[in-house]
C-alpha cells in the first residue's frame, strides 16, 4: 500500500494493481491534474472512488492526501542486488534485524543516491511493506533491488564464496578507519540492530573489521548514519 | 523530562534536579544498582517513589523503565557552540525549521561522534527537549553545545561578518561536490525542513552552496543523513 500523491505518483507503471481516491478528490485543481497523470501513465487502470470514512480506514497516515495504491511486490534476485547489468561492481548494505522503520526507509533512500547495487535484509527485521518504511523511502523502494533472506549467514558466506564480495562489518574489534579501506572491488557492509548491533554469529563472517571514528562519549552511531557514511565512502572511492 | 535507565544515567550531576521511579522499582537487582549509582553520583538528590499509575501518568513512553529524571536545561553561548577553548575551529550545523524529532536527535548524536562544535536552530524547529529528541541524542544533548535562536538570519550574519565563519548550504545552486570543498577553516552547514529545504531568505546568506551527489532519480537526502555527511566530510579533513 502507497499512500499520497507524490508517492503514488512515484510508483513504475508495472507494479500498479489499483489506485483508490476518497469522494471529491477528482474536482480539486491537484486531483484532476493527478488522475490524470495515472491514466496516461496507467490507462488500464481504473481509479476508484470511496467514501471518506471508507478512505480513512483504509489508511496508515492520519492525514491521508486522498490518494492510495496497491502495488505489487518485487521480485530481485540476488544476481539484480550484486548489480548485474550494471556499470559498477557490487555494493550492498546487509541489514540484520534492523527495528526502525525510519532507518530501514532511510538506508534504502541513501542507497539509490550513493548508487548501491542493493539491500539484503533478514526476515526478522522491520516489515519492508510497512508504510512507514515505503514513505520515508521517497520512492526509493521501487528502484534499490532488495532481498529477505531467511538464511542471512548462508547468503554471506555465498557473496563472500561464490561471488567475491569483501564483507565489511563496523564492529568493536576494527581498528582500521573506514575511509582507509579499499571499496572499489565488490563490497558489502553489515549493520546491526539498533540496540543491539550485530550477533555475533553474523559479525564472525565478516571479511574485515572497520571502525568510524567518534569524538565524545558517544559509543554509537544511529544505524542509518552509519550506513550513509559507509555507502558515501564508497561512492566517493569508485568515482 | 529524561526517562529510562540508561539515558538517566548519562544526565550530567549538575543537572540533575529531581528523579522518580515507580514502585518496587529499587527491589530489582537493576534498580538497586541504579539507585546506587545516583546516590553515589548525586548525593543531594533524593530519589522519590511514585506509585505505578502515577508514573505511567508522568511518561511519554509506553514501556518506561521505571525511572525518570527532571533535568536542567542548559544555557549555552554563541561562543560556546563557536567552540571557544576547545582545541578546533568552528564546526557547526544551522537548522532552520527541522520538524522530525527523529532527525533533530540523531543530528545532535552525529554532531558528537563528528567533533562538531555545535548546533544553531530557530524557534521553529521541533523542540529540542521533546521525549523523542532526548531519547534519540542518546545523551549527546548534555554534552553538544547548542542555541535556539529568535533571528537566525542575524545570527548567520554574525558568525560569518563577526566570526570569519564559512556558511555552506546544500542547494540546486552548488557546482561543487562536498568533498571538494576545504572544511578546515571555521565552517557552519545549513540544513533546511524535510519538506521544503531551506528557505530563500536564509539560503541566500550562504557564503558558498554546496552539493552532495545523487545517483538514481532521487531528489534529496533525508536531513540528517545530509549533515551528518557533511559533518564527517570535516571530521576527515581535520584528521
């Protein structure tokens, strides 16, 4: 489910399945403008009106901008998160358990402007489909391949195996500082869970240990900071 | 109003004006040694057991964790947050109406770990001593200088006509990369509302623009991710 205009307005044409308007949403100057915008976009899709108290409870946001989709999820392949197909080698972020949906929707949002090949998560992390996560993504959800392993440490072992990937995890025991390592080759960086961090069984897979550096006391980064700095540096690296 | 264990802990002794925790609260072995550790830190302060529903009453958290403290706010300077007697030259992020607590909380923590002297805002940004603010700084709010200011159009005058202060903002004018740019001098980064960046007025007392590049069709990064890059871009050159 996407809701508001813009989102909605973000969604490929080929993952639309349907598209619903609360009553009178058509007669405003910003509606007519929207619909038609889907329909040329989308003209098999027919667009629905429902009534206001119907609308509302349809929707996740307290103030719904009058316009939802449904839309299908994708299928990636982890071939489509390596990049193939792509001008550039593969850059991933792996995501074990990560609880907040701002971060999951931010890291996605990063990733598309960092230019990251794709997201692998595991299934214990947040829903990936929950509106909270699709909005904050800015549309980036429909353009970051992305996969839910349910065997993360198999997937690793087979980026790192079969695939050639140096597997990055920001972790007590790196003691090089991340922009001193080299992410032009296939790289892959793992973030923890937000209280937590990583478990150790998957920390253990690592190919190397990196740190970032932090003045103060602090003894954390927010995990989205992380991974926007981490993907940065390698954006910044591979230009 | 801080609350749970951790975030308590980390209050500052001279700021600590009253704690409270629920009852029963100092008969686990985590309440005892809590306790402890305020008595020992802040002899003064007596810690006052409420009853359950008075406590929840008194929380923003659904889960509190049995304890709450009222804390002091803070009285920082403009010098202060310049960095004076510190061993760096000015390093500071402006906020201009930043809405997402999220966002504030996770600049403030970023601001930290990057050495950031401090943070401007105007009164219309979310308010720094919300619950969801406090949490999020993960205890960097006591320890990161910072001002709320009523003009911050004069503010941004004084600290680059008074100060020798370089003022960047992240705009579609920029021409240059962030990481081209020579951060080493004092420099102040503005980050403007999620929603509608920053406004004319204050973009246009930039002493330079800057940007950050963007892969995909993505159109801007998410406010904290912004700065906490350009936070780290002058951590770096400082190094």
């Amino acid at each position: 489910m996407v809701e508001g205009i813009r989102a909605v307005a973000e969604v490929p044409r080929e993952l639309l399945t349907a598209v619903f308007c609360v009553e009178g949403f058509g007669s405003t100057e910003e509606g007519k403008a929207f619909l038609k915008e889907i329909t040329d976009k989308a003209p098999n899709i027919n667009v629905e009106e429902v009534a206001t108290n119907v609308f509302k409870s349809m929707c996740d946001t307290v103030t719904p901008q009058g316009v939802l989709a449904v839309v299908k999820m994708q299928d990636f392949t982890l071939e489509d998160v390596l990049g193939a197909g792509k001008d550039t080698k593969a850059h991933i972020v792996i995501l074990e358990t990560l609880q907040d949906p701002g971060n999951m929707g931010t890291i996605i949002r990063t990733a598309e402007g960092a230019g990251a090949t794709g997201i692998i998560m595991n299934s214990t992390s947040v829903d990936l489909y929950s509106p909270k996560v699709v909005r904050s993504t800015m549309g980036s959800i429909f353009r970051v391949p992305h996969l839910i392993v349910q065997d993360l440490a198999g997937t690793i072992k087979e980026l790192e195996e079969k695939h050639g990937v140096s597997v990055y995890a920001a972790h007590l025991k790196g003691y090089r500082f991340y922009d001193e390592l080299d992410f032009t080759g296939p790289t892959a960086f793992m973030i923890g869970n937000e209280g937590n961090g990583l478990t150790d069984e998957i920390a253990e897979l690592a190919t190397s240990y990196l740190k970032i550096p932090m003045e103060g006391q602090l003894e954390s980064l927010n995990a989205s900071v992380a991974a926007s700095l981490l993907m940065y540096e390698t954006h910044r690296q591979r230009k």
